[in-house]
C-alpha cells in the first residue's frame, strides 16, 4: 500500500489485469474474484449460505495461504 500511495497504480485489480493472456478469467471468472496487490489471488463468497466456493487458479504458481505449501506450476 506504500508503494502504491507514493507511485500511484491500484491495490485491488481484477485478476485478469494480472493474467491478460487467460481466457477463463475474461470469459468465466472477470466478475468473481481479483487481486490484492499482484501476488494474493481473492475469490470471496457472493452467495448467501454458502459454505464453499470454487475458486478459479491462473496457471502460475501458488501457496495454500494456511499451510505455505506449494500448490499449482
């Protein structure tokens, strides 16, 4: 947030700023999820009584955010 508030640019972005190049974030995923800054993928529940939500990964690599196993390529 420091960096972004002295240099300018968007800490919430949608995901598909970050992966222009992958269609099922423009086709299937624009509407439900985003990036905080460019390393935390957000998928948030938008139905009421859910208990689960499935979330849609860009090919990359990722960390299970409660364990920082790798997960992903």
């Amino acid at each position: 947030m420091f960096t972004t508030s002295m240099n300018g640019g968007m800490i919430f972005k949608p995901a598909m700023f970050v992966y222009p190049t992958d269609t099922n974030l423009h086709s299937t995923h624009a509407e439900d999820n985003f990036m905080l800054g460019d390393a935390l993928l957000v998928h948030p529940v938008l139905e009421a009584n859910a208990t689960t939500v499935r979330a849609y990964f860009p090919t990359d690599l990722w960390y299970d955010f409660h364990d920082g196993f790798k997960q992903g390529t």
